[in-house]
C-alpha cells in the first residue's frame, strides 16, 4: 500500500511538471508568434517620395498633409520630399511646415534635381525637414516677404511680416539644429546660398548626387523625434511615390487669390443672367460650379468679408435696375460698389495677398459691362409693347366685315373678331382696337379719331 501510493505521488509530479513545461512552451511560442512579425513590418518599412514642384499653395499643403498621413498609417521608414519651388503663399507654408514638425515619421527635404530652388517659402519648408538636403546645381534663400502679385509688402505691414517671420525661422532653427542667423538674414535681406555654400553654413544636412545618393547617405542617419533618436534604414528599401489625387489638383489650380476672384465673377454674372433672364439654364449651371469653386477657394485663403458683401451688394443692385427705372443710377452705385468690394476682398491685415491689377481692371470693366448690358437689354424688354397674347392686340388695326351697331364684327391680324364699337361703324370702315374684353375687341374708327 505505501509503495502504490508513492507511485501515485510521483505520476501526479510528473504530471504537474509537464503541464508546466507545455505552459512555458506555449509562452515562448506566443512571445515569438508576437515579436517575429514586428521584426518583419520593420525590415518591410517602405520610402515615400513625393515631387513637388510648384508654388506654394493650399492645395499643395492639403498634399503634403495627405502624404505625411499615408506615410504615418504604412509606418514608412522616411517620407522624401524633392523640392522646387519660387515660394508661395505664407499661410500654406505654416500649414505645411506644421504638418512636418508633427509628423511621426522622419520627413526629408531634398531639394532636387539640378537647376531647383527652394526659395522664398521653401526655405522654410527645407529648414523644417528633419533631414534637409541639396542636389549641385541647386540653391536656397531669397525669404523677404512680397505680395501674392511679386510686388513690395507696404511699409506699414512689411516690418510686421518680417518680425514674424525672422522668429518663425529662428524656430525652426532652433528646433532642428541649424544656422538661425544664415535663416534669419535670408529672410530680412533675401540673401541665397549654392548647396555647397548652405552645407558649408549648416542651413543644410547634406548634398547629395541624385536620389539614389540620397538614400545611401540616408542609411543609418539618426533624427531626433520628439525626446527620442530614431535611426533611418534605407538600405534595400522599396521606394514607393505618392501622386496627387484629383481633388489636390483642383485645389492647386484654383487656390489663387486671382482664380478665386475670376471665379467669384463669372459665378455671380451666371446667376446674375440666369435671373434676369429665366429659362436659359446654361448661365445658371456655369455659374452655380463658379460660385462653388470660389468659395471653395477662399475657404484657404483669407478673405476680407467687407469687400466680399460688397460685390454682393453691387449684384442686388444691378438687378434692381431691371426692376425699377432709376435710369442707370442703380447700375452706377453697382459698379462703384463692385470696385470697392474687388480692391478690398483680399485685403486682410497681417496677410501680404493682393489683387492683381492686371486681372482686377479688365475683370471689373468687363464685368460691370456686362451687368449694365443685361441689365439695359431687360428693361428694354420690360418697356417693349407686347408682341402675342391679347395684349399684343391693343393698339393694332383692322377692317369692319359686318357693320357695327353697336356690335358686329372686324378683321384684325388675319383673323375675324367679334367687335363692339361707341358709334356706328358702316361695312368696310378702318377701324382700331383699343381693348379686348372676354375674346371680344373693342374699337373705334381710325377716321374719327
């Protein structure tokens, strides 16, 4: 009995100690079966490029914000943005420039090909990267503010702008560890720099031949991101680019201050001829996408409502010359307010936009033509007696068929009327309409009149 019942005892050990052993195998297989895929999603880490070669507008800071988001949700192991750029509009670069500074994946600037530049905004742009470089034959620099138009910021702004920005650069600067004070006289004196010259003065990392110099140089770099050092491994990496969708593209053509005011005018004189004249449906179709794209536009640029209310005010009284006979002055007051409201529609305070003079003077002659055109056409049409109906009876003349005494009948326009007349009328006298009651015309002699 004592012998059965340490054999018992022991089978119950073993027992226990390879339920053990098949729990810690289970573990380690979990624990591989977790980190082996890991392993494999980082050596698969693809590189996004994308190709920017364009001003700088909102629907190319809506692309960038795009690319950065598809590079975040594949987990890439960099984003490449090759560069070449005049500048553009200081909103987008913000925009932009925020978008990098943010993103969690390591963003590289790569001013490129051979004849590129990154000037005006894509200084900023390029000093924001967490790798910037620059392909021979390149430069950067020229960051003075100018108007949308390329003109002078006035006085009373430009001081404003450029303290702004001198410490929007230094940021930068600051952030990523380069020459604050090259940044900063780029943008109070435009001053421009070669490749060689700007990774001589640490405004960038490195120079590199071509993209596939690029991505060597790249392997083993080390970014700082947010507290922590991230290491780049381009090495054997697929490269994969990202091109615009449609609505980039669209973005990008209409997001001009220009464009936008274009826009706004043919939609308002669509709507405005469809209005005065209903039925035609074209006018209204081309207006009604005019107006939606304006205001899709202006929702990215900034907008003084001021001017914007005006050039409505100036449509309300273009039409109410159709209504009422104000002998041209409504239409004078639409084309004064419709200059008004053209001059200050892009002028906000602290933003270097403007309207062009070349588009604004011919856009509003033709324009205010235009309204004052179709608005002179409708009233006439208003005023002209009536052309078919009864209405367009009054007034015309006939013959008597059958005498009138007082009632008989007449042949006016081709057709025989019962008729009504004041006074006897003899067979085949000249006679007038003068008006017509219940399919019956009223008339008078033409020879007593």
């Amino acid at each position: 009995m004592f012998l059965a019942h340490r054999l018992m005892k022991r089978r119950r050990l073993h027992r226990v100690m390879a339920m053990a052993m098949l729990s810690a195998a289970c573990c380690v297989l979990l624990a591989l079966g977790f980190t082996v895929p890991a392993h494999a999603s980082a050596g698969n880490r693809p590189i996004y490029i994308v190709h920017v070669h364009d001003t700088i507008n909102p629907g190319l800071q809506d692309f960038i914000e795009h690319a950065i988001a598809v590079a975040e949700e594949d987990s890439a192991e960099c984003l490449i943005v090759e560069l070449d750029t005049p500048g553009g509009l200081v909103t987008a670069m913000r925009g932009m420039v925020k978008a990098i500074m943010n993103a969690k994946v390591p963003v590289v600037v790569y001013v490129s090909p051979s004849g590129a530049q990154a000037a005006s905004a894509g200084v900023f742009i390029t000093a924001a990267a967490d790798v910037a470089a620059m392909a021979p034959g390149t430069n950067i620099g020229a960051a003075h503010p100018v108007t949308a138009t390329g003109g002078d910021v006035p006085e009373t702004m430009n001081e404003k702008v450029v303290n702004d920005l001198v410490a929007f650069v230094k940021s930068l600067a600051e952030e990523r560890g380069r020459n604050a004070e090259w940044l900063e006289e780029a943008v109070r004196k435009s001053v421009s720099a070669t490749a060689e010259e700007a990774f001589a003065q640490n405004v960038i990392d490195l120079v590199a031949q071509d993209l596939p110099d690029l991505i060597t140089q790249l392997d083993g770099w080390q970014v700082q991101r947010k507290g922590y050092q991230r290491t780049i491994r381009t090495r054997g990496k697929e490269i994969v680019p990202i091109e615009p969708k449609w609505r980039h593209k669209v973005l990008r053509a209409i997001s001009n201050p220009n464009i936008a005011y274009i826009l706004l005018m043919i939609g308002l004189a669509g709507l405005y001829f469809e209005l005065s004249q209903p039925g035609v449906v074209l006018p209204g179709v081309i207006g009604a996408i005019s107006l939606v794209l304006a205001f899709y536009a202006m929702q990215t640029i900034p907008v003084n409502y001021a001017g914007f209310i005006l050039i409505v005010l100036a449509i309300i009284f273009f039409i109410l010359e159709i209504k009422v006979a104000s002998y041209g002055m409504l239409s004078l007051a639409g084309t004064l307010c419709l200059i008004l409201g053209s001059l200050m529609l892009f002028r906000v305070p602290g933003q270097p936009f403007r309207l062009a003079m070349p588009v604004f003077i011919p856009t509003v002659l033709t324009v205010s033509a235009f309204f004052a055109g179709v608005a002179a056409l409708a009233f006439r049409a208003h005023m002209r007696r009536p052309q078919v109906g009864m209405e367009a009876l009054i007034g015309a003349e006939g013959t008597v068929t059958q005498a009138l005494n007082p009632e008989g009948k007449v042949f006016v326009q081709g057709e025989l009327w019962n008729a009504v007349s004041d006074e006897p009328l003899p067979k085949g006298a000249r006679v007038r309409v003068v008006a017509v009651q219940n399919l019956k015309l009223h008339v008078t002699g033409i020879n007593d009149k």
